[in-house]
C-alpha cells in the first residue's frame, strides 16, 4: 500500500508490487456541492463501457434514475478519473459504474475479480480495506470474515479519496477490500473505474 496527497503517487501502483495506492484528496466544492443533490434518493447502479462514453462522461445524462443535465462538475471530476487511469493502465477496455447504494453492499473482506478497480466515494462512509498482513488467504472462499486476522488493522477510505487497487487478475498482490456498514446521513454514492 502507498499513501500520498498528491496523484503522483498513484505511479506507485504501476511501478512497484503493491495492493493499493491512494491519493489523499478532498472533493472541490462544487463537486461536493452537486454529489450532495444527487445523493437522496432509491439504489441506483450505472455501468457504461468506456469506449461509448466517447470522453463525454455527461452521457451518463440520459441513463435513468440521475439527474438531467448530469452534473457539470461531477463530469468533469469523472473525465479526470478516468484519464488519470488511463495514463496509469494504457491499453486496457475500460468500464465505469456509478452507485447509489442504500444498503450495506458486501460486507465480507474480498479481492475483486479484475486486473485493478479505481474506486471513488463521492458521499457517505468510504471503502474499507486491510493490508495483505491481515488476511489469510487460504481462508476467503467459506463466506465469512474468519479469514481477517487482525481487525484491528481496517483503514477506510475518505470522500474523494482515490483508491487504485489490484484485483485478483492483476499482476501483484490483490486489495482485500469491503463496502462499509450502511451510513444513517444517508445513501452512498461511488464510481468504480475497472480496467
């Protein structure tokens, strides 16, 4: 894991072995301020294939249940993400999903099943995720979380924080990682950038 309060230590991931790199940064305002219009209301889950988004995120516009017009901040925050990820992993299809989760998602320590996942919460509690210390992984598949060895050693992510992190497809090892317990201020919103 590399931590860093600047996007430059997003390289980490390409360059060395590790799980996750993450970049420290808050939300601009007025991305926050148009995250926070689109946060009440029911579950809502977008995924588009990179390659349709044609570098115009605010396509997402006529996919149901978000806003008309989409967001121009958000948009423009979510055009940085995904350029960024494509510097960072060149040559790959990309996917992006966009979520409004109203529930607790998967609650069990996993590694996703995909080379890397940038992931960014925009509201509510962030991802929570252990170092590789702190997982036995030849105890994933029964279901539970036995397989967490020091419960002590979580960290969650913060709004805006970027996370980079390997999936079990990836070249390195993979992040084990979990959605938060349900936030009571209200549903989560996320992007997920696989690639």
């Amino acid at each position: 894991m590399a931590f860093g309060d600047s996007a430059a230590v997003l390289r980490r991931f390409a360059s060395e072995p590790i799980a996750s790199a993450v970049w420290r940064r808050s939300l601009a305002p007025d991305v926050d301020a148009e995250v926070q219009t689109l946060r009440p209301g029911p579950a809502v889950r977008v995924v588009v294939p990179v390659d349709e988004l044609r570098t115009d995120v605010a396509v997402l516009a006529a996919l149901d249940g978000w806003a008309h017009p989409f967001p121009q901040a958000l948009a423009r925050d979510l055009r940085q993400l995904l350029a960024l990820h494509a510097l960072l992993r060149p040559g790959v299809g990309r996917r992006l999903r966009i979520e409004r989760l109203v529930d607790d998602g998967c609650r069990r320590f996993h590694a996703d099943h995909v080379a890397s996942r940038l992931i960014c919460t925009y509201a509510g509690a962030g991802t929570e995720c252990l170092p590789g210390s702190a997982i036995d992984p030849h105890r994933t598949a029964d279901g539970s979380n036995d397989h967490v060895l020091d419960p002590e050693a979580v960290w969650r992510c913060a709004n805006g924080w970027v996370l980079l992190m390997r999936g079990t497809l990836g070249s390195g090892p993979a992040q084990f990682h979990r959605s938060p317990p349900r936030d009571p201020e209200g549903p989560r919103l996320l992007v997920a950038i696989d690639g």
